[in-house]
C-alpha cells in the first residue's frame, strides 16, 4: 500500500477535527459519536488497515479512561461527601473571607494553580468542583467568572511545571537541571494563570453565559447535614491527595531507589492518592458529621450518575487522538519541521503545538517534541535546556479542542457548549502557550 506523503496525513488532520466540530454543532450528534465517525474517517483516509483502526480507537479509549475514569469517579465521592457534609461552604466562605467576594475569581485562580503543582489537571478539577460550585451559587457570581480562573490556573501548573509527567520526560530527554527547570516554569506558570485566568474571564464573561448544569446541582443541592467539619479538617482532607503525590514527587528526586522510597511513590500514586482521601472523607465528611452508612452508600451512588456520559466523551477524544497517532500525523509534523530554521526555544515551541493540535495529548506533544528536539541540541552548547523545556511546554499547551480529553471535561463540568468551549477554555489554553512562548524567550535575553 502507497504510503501519504507528510501534507496530505496533515490535512486528513485538519479535516477529521472539522469533521467533529460540523457533526456535533450542525448535525446536533452526541459528541461521543461524533469523535468515533472522525476517528473512523482518518483511518480510511489514511490508509490505515481496517482491523488497526477500530483498534488503535479502543486502545486510546482504554489507555485514557485507565489513568482518569477512577480518579475522577473517586474525587466526585469525595466531592459529594465535601458539599452534603457543609465542607464545601466552610471553604467558600474562608476564601471569601481572605479575598472578598470580588475576588473570589482570583481567590479559584490561586487554588487551582498551588493545588495543580502537584496532581494532575483532572485531579484538581474534581476536587475544587464543589467549592467552585458552592461558591457560585452562594455569590451569584456567573458561573464563568469563577470556573475559567480555576481551570487557567490547574491548566497552567499541569502544562509548565514539573514533577508532571510531561515536563519531567522532557527534563530527562533533554538533560536539563529539574531545579532551575522548576524555578523558571514557576516564575512564568502564575503570570500566565492570572492573564488567561481572571483577566481573560473578566472579558469573556461579559459575551458567554452558561447556567450552571447537572453535576453543579449534584454539589450544591445537599441535604441537612447535623454536624459541619472544621475548615482545618476541611482542608486537610480536600489536600490529602496532594500532600500525597507532592511527597512522592519529592521522594523521587531526593530519595535513593529502595523500599520506602517505592511504597511512597506508590501511595502518592493518583489512583491509590485518591483512594486513601476517599476512605478519609467518609470518616471526617460522613461518620463524623453525623452520616450513618446508609445515607453514605446513597451519597455515593448518587454522585456517579452525572458523570457517565463525562467519561463517555472524554475517553472517545482519546479514541481520536490515538488514531491520529497511529496515522503517524505526529511523525509528518516532525517531517515538516525539519528544515525550517528557526531557534531552538522556537522550534520546541512549535513542534510541541502542532503535536498538541493534532494529537490532543499534551503529555504526548511534550514527549514527542522533546525527543525530536534532543539530537539537534546534543551540540548547540549555547542552548538553555531548561528554558527549551519550558517552551516546549507551553507549545504543548495551545489550542485544546476536540481530540483532547481536557476539553471534554471543562465542557462538561462547566456546562458549556462546543462553540462557548472553543470560545473560552481553547483561547486560554491558547493565550497560556503563546504568552508563554513569549516569556521564555524575554527571560532568554538575560540568562
């Protein structure tokens, strides 16, 4: 079979993600479906073997539900647990009380990004959901304003700054130093949360509105709790699944290969992180407040309905996304980019964004360009690695649509539609990237 030449796999891309934008916003196709007709049409038309296309679909499926589906299933247990108990309120409250009310955009930002340094974008939605969710109902503050600055700020953490998997590969491909790597992505990370955070929503805000949708209502309709947890049990409950992975990642830098450091590693875990914290919620948000195991059994089967078609879509943009892997579009954009002449903090820049736009995953642009980028500074001594880590997590990081999982979830959890999602959560992934890009290279002219 002939193969296609790097242009044309580029424009199968290009027309298989128009493809799931006109199905889901003119033909009104479930957006699941419509991920699995363009999956199927950028198989044929790439020439994939039949039997390959249906698969690399479901390994893509399975591949992203395995890492997220519990996660995100555990930390709506424990999220229910936090609104029925009264948590959610007690932390609204106290961040209302530390920044006042008219802050409270910022206030989220803030939350989003030290709790995103740590755990995974998914993570850190499901467990600020509630307290964004509460916080909204009880100011009436629109319910973009508030959800936007939170996701910038998880989106910023999750994107820039190790110990994510996607910054510390490219740390180790690239033979970069994990300290100033750290140092220059934090430096950068909070500015470009604040820009695309309360900035952009302050703007925003005023032409999309959405009202608030079911998951919002599974938080904030909560039944008469007899006893509401203190704000410091509150906390360390909502933090437990950070302060977890927070010490793995430190015990992986600083601790030698042994037993312990293999057990902490494995309970700072996401999926067993989040296990521990769920156990923990049902003792200080349930049992202690007065819950008996009845109305905690019905708690949690209740929170897990509002959820299925959430995992539904997002595993089906990771059937989309595999397939273009498979396609080899990653490898055509590699093709292309090879002759260009561009600096290096440049070209990682962009190779990492035309990954992102094509593949989705922003751990596999990160990857992906950090590997093409390694031979071609193994000889440019001038080059600052730790910089080009930074930008090639930016580039990672533009214009999340719809092969991306993320998309699908901010989709949902905010209760927009496609075109408000492309209007709200793409631009900020957008002005985080490109923003960024900028820094690096202004921070470039004094390092």
């Amino acid at each position: 079979m002939t193969p296609i030449n790097p242009a044309s796999l580029l424009i199968i891309a290009f027309l298989g993600v128009a493809l799931v934008v006109l199905l889901i916003t003119w033909a009104r196709i479930p957006a699941f479906l419509a991920l699995a007709v363009a999956a199927l049409f950028v198989g044929l038309a790439a020439r994939m073997p039949l039997t390959e296309i249906p698969r690399a679909f479901q390994a893509g499926m399975g591949d992203t539900l395995g890492s997220i589906a519990m996660v995100i299933g555990l930390g709506t247990v424990i999220g229910k647990l936090l609104a029925e108990s009264g948590g959610a309120v007690v932390v609204s409250r106290a961040l209302a009380n530390a920044l006042g009310e008219r802050r409270l955009d910022w206030a989220l930002m803030l939350s989003g990004f030290i709790i995103g340094l740590p755990v995974f974008f998914q993570v850190g939605l499901v467990l600020l959901a509630p307290v964004l969710f509460t916080a909204q109902r009880q100011t009436r503050t629109p319910l973009l304003r508030l959800g936007l600055p939170l996701v910038a700020g998880l989106s910023a953490a999750h994107g820039l700054v190790p110990p994510h998997p996607g910054p510390l590969a490219a740390i180790e491909r690239l033979g970069a130093d994990p300290g100033r790597t750290l140092f220059y992505s934090l430096i950068l990370g909070l500015p470009l949360a604040i820009i695309s955070g309360p900035i952009y929503a302050h703007y925003i805000c005023r032409r999309v509105h959405v009202e608030p949708g079911p998951i919002a209502e599974q938080f904030t309709n909560v039944a008469t709790h007899t006893r509401t947890p203190t704000l410091s049990v509150t906390l360390v409950t909502m933090l437990m699944p950070v302060l977890l992975m927070l010490l793995a990642a430190a015990a992986q830098i600083a601790m030698p290969d042994g037993a312990l450091r293999r057990a902490i590693v494995f309970v700072g875990s996401p999926l067993v992180a989040m296990l521990v914290a769920t156990i923990l919620s049902l003792v200080t948000f349930g049992r202690s407040c007065g819950f008996d195991r009845v109305r905690l059994l019905k708690f949690a089967e209740e929170s897990l309905p509002p959820i299925a078609g959430v995992l539904l879509v997002v595993g089906a943009g990771g059937g989309f996304g595999r397939v273009l892997v498979v396609a080899h579009v990653d490898t055509a954009i590699a093709q292309a980019m090879g002759g260009l002449q561009l600096s290096p903090l440049v070209m990682g820049w962009v190779i990492a964004s035309l990954l992102r736009v094509s593949v989705g995953s922003a751990t596999v642009s990160v990857i992906t360009a950090a590997s093409i980028m390694a031979p071609l500074v193994g000889g440019m001594p001038n080059v600052n690695k730790e910089l080009l880590v930074v930008s090639i997590g930016a580039g990672s990081l533009i214009a999340s649509h719809v092969n991306d999982g993320g998309f699908w979830l901010v989709k949902e959890y905010l209760n927009m539609s496609v075109p408000q999602t492309l209007a709200t959560w793409t631009v900020i992934e957008t002005i985080v990237s490109v923003a960024g890009l900028g820094g690096v290279l202004a921070l470039g002219l004094f390092l």
